[in-house]
C-alpha cells in the first residue's frame, strides 16, 4: 500500500473485555479514519490499568504518527487514560488551567451553580504540553498527536470531527469484484496479481451463505490508475463466467 | 480480580481495520469467555501481515494462558495466521496428514469428487504440534494452547463451541447498581471501595441520555461474598434516595 498518515486505536475498555459494553468507537474510527484515507495500523482494546495502556501507547507510537485513546478521562478511580499517555509520553501530569475553566462553566450550567467536587477536577490533570482543540466548550485533549478522546460515543465523535482535518489523509480507490468461483480455485491467481501490483491491496472475503456470490474480492490503494491496474490483471486471470458483478470499476 | 484462567483474542483483520467489515468475532469471544470465567485481558485487530501477528502473540503469551487468533487461516494469500503462529512459537509450518484429509473430504462433499486444486492445502500447513480437536469433520486447531480460529462468524462459534469446556474458567458475580448522582459525585466514595476491596473490581458507567440513572456502578469478581460486601460498603457511603435501583443483590 502506497504512503500517507497512519494512526492506531486504543479502546481502554475493562467493559468491553468483560462484554458488559459493545464498543462503538472502534468501528466508527475505523470508517472515519478510512473515509479521510488515514491507514489505521491496529485497534487495541486494553483494560483501564495504567501498564496496559502505556504498553500499547509505547508499541503504536513506534510505527504510526496518530494514536487515539478512546475512553477513561472521567473523574472515577477507573478513569486513567489521562495519567497513562503522560507516562508514555514521559511528561508530567499538571493541572490545565483552561481545561479546569471549561469544566466549571459545564459544571455551572447543569448544576445550575453548586460547587464543583474536587475529584471532578481530576479531568483537569492533563499530560503536559496538551493542548484543548476544537470546540471550545468541549475541547477535544491532543498532546504529541495522541488524541485522548471520550468513550461516551457521541462525545467521542464530536470531539474528533473537531480536530478530522488535521490528519493529512489522501482519499483512497476501492474496487469489489464478485465471483462465483470459491477461494480454492482463486487463490492462485491473487496470489500472483497480488505479489506483482504491490501498491494495492487485494482482499479476498468468502461467503458460506446464499449470496450471489461466493467471493469478494477487493483492490484497494491510493492512486487510481494501480487499482484499476491490478483488477484488470485478477479479471484477466479468472475466467469471464466467474464474474457475477463489480463494483467502482468506473473510470 | 480474584486469579484464575486469562485469556487474549486476536482478529486478523485488515478489512476491519479498513471498515470493509465490522468484526463480530471480538464481541462474541468477550461475551463466551465472560460467561465461562475467564479473563480477557486484551483484543488486538491487527492487519493480514505476519509480523504484526507475530507481535500481538509474543505480547500476550507473556501473560495470558490461552490466545485466540480470529481469520487468516483460508487458502489465498492474505492468509497469514499459521505461519505467524509457527513463527511465534519458533515451530516449523508442516503438512498435517489428518488436516489434509479433512480438507479433501470436505471438498469432495461440496464439488462432487472434483480435484482439490493445490493452493487449498495451505490450509493443512499447520504449525508442528498442532492438535485436531472437537468436531472431527470440522476440527479446531490448538497448538501450546493457541486456539486458530477461522473468522467466518458461524465457523468460529461452532468450534470455539467444540473446546470451550478446555478453559476450565470459574463464573463471575456481578452486582449492579443504578445511580441517579453523577459520577462527580460518586468518584470519591467508588475510589475508597475500589481501594479496599482489591478482589473485586469497581466500574463506573456513566450515561448522558434520558434513562433513568445518570451512573451504573459495576462489582465484580469470582468471589461472590467480596462482591456484596463491596456492594454493600458503595450503598453505605452514598445517600440512600440516590440509588434508583439494582440487580444482582439478591441473598
């Protein structure tokens, strides 16, 4: 696959793991990030202890430049996502004056007034050199490109569309290819295209259902003229009655 | 947490990754496993490629008892996982002469006695050491407790299904608790409880909707004594018209 901007995703989620939640968020970046032609390297769901975080932070940020934690930055004792990307990071964890205004004034306008508790303030602490993106009632919390995002789903996707532009993606071209022939007899012949066009992917999804088709297979990758490049080579490869349909072969 | 038998999932998903697909293998493991009493410790998507495989694997046998690979054990090129997991656990990929069988007679069922075209038996290339297990038509490969698993969603549960009873987990308690306080308030009471009663844990679940709490606060733990003592200690510091309702106090 061709270069551009790669990110990975880290749902800090005991809940999901003990299956008392069903993410959301992975998905839902998994399409945006795909849709603005970020590569999404691994999704990683972790249990909210600091060492699982930081051990997964520390592997991603080896490889790609964006990684988004989802979840942990409330104000309760199992909310420490926040503490976690300041150790990965090895910067301290210091209390933001701004994000301590944006959560009074929240706090303010549903409590119409009352006091705020000190450890609601614990959101406050922020990995050191975080700055408060986007909304400004509700900013979105990016340090080093780590973008420390909500787990509550809606939140989650307001704050990222707030900060979706700074990515740098480059669009990318997919075409499907719908056979009738199983994997076995299509192996071979993806195999090759695939080894020779190595600047698109080819994916190959079997079916055990009653489909129209028993297999699709997709080619994908960031410049137009190789993807369609590589599934004429696989059409040339497979014989004509094997086509059911095909989908974004379009010029 | 109260000690017992951990476990790690691994989707081999480049589609997922790319939003081609939305996993429902992680979902399923999380809920399975859950239920038999063991721990999930992690779920890691990673892409069709050996060496992001291999290193989720070494990861998590650091760690974890069992480890299951989701997809990428197909014939086409794209499937990697038998050889990631012969490479991970430093044993040669060999032809299983029992898998070979399988995959002729089941070919055979389908294509009405047509040759088994040669890229098919990839599939029989199995890390050396791997055992045949459960349905003997469909058998599930385990080798030094790494159960692959292939990623069409009803394959998977029939022979997850098939070796389940080989977890040897023990069942979890789970007391929840509806709160009609913000987790502001609750923070500092959940952070005391979840402090001293470490054989438990403590999770907090905030809601933003229209339910009709605000928190669900989450016990849990295999000793079903520490989860309604802990239960007990949360209601007895917070005000008692806070709590909406609960499930799982019983006795």
């Amino acid at each position: 696959m061709s270069a551009g901007p790669a990110a990975a995703v880290l749902i800090v989620g005991s809940e999901v793991l003990s299956a008392k939640v069903q993410d959301e968020n992975g998905p839902f970046l998994a399409r945006r990030l795909h849709e603005l032609g970020v590569e999404l390297a691994a999704i990683h769901v972790v249990p909210d202890r600091i060492d699982a975080i930081v051990e997964a932070l520390l592997l991603e940020r080896r490889r790609v430049g964006w990684t988004f934690t989802c979840g942990g930055v409330g104000p309760t004792h199992d909310d420490v996502t926040l503490p976690a990307v300041a150790r990965a990071l090895a910067v301290p964890l210091v209390r933001h004056p701004g994000m301590e205004r944006v959560l009074r004034e929240m706090h303010a306008r549903h409590h119409s007034g009352a006091a705020l508790p000190a450890a609601a303030l614990r959101m406050a602490d922020l990995p050191g050199g975080t700055e408060l993106l986007g909304d400004p009632e509700f900013p979105t919390l990016v340090v080093s490109r780590v973008v420390m995002l909500p787990g509550v789903p809606s939140f989650l996707r307001h704050q990222f569309e707030r900060v979706a532009h700074l990515l740098g993606g480059a669009p990318y071209h997919l075409v499907s290819l719908y056979f009738s022939w199983g994997e076995d007899l299509l192996a071979a012949p993806l195999a090759a295209v695939a080894e020779s066009h190595p600047r698109v992917d080819v994916g190959s999804y079997p079916r055990f259902d009653r489909a129209d088709h028993r297999v699709r297979v997709t080619v994908e990758g960031r410049d137009a003229a190789a993807v369609r490049e590589a599934s004429g080579a696989i059409l040339a490869a497979v014989a004509p009655d094997a086509l059911v349909r095909s989908e974004g072969l379009e010029r």
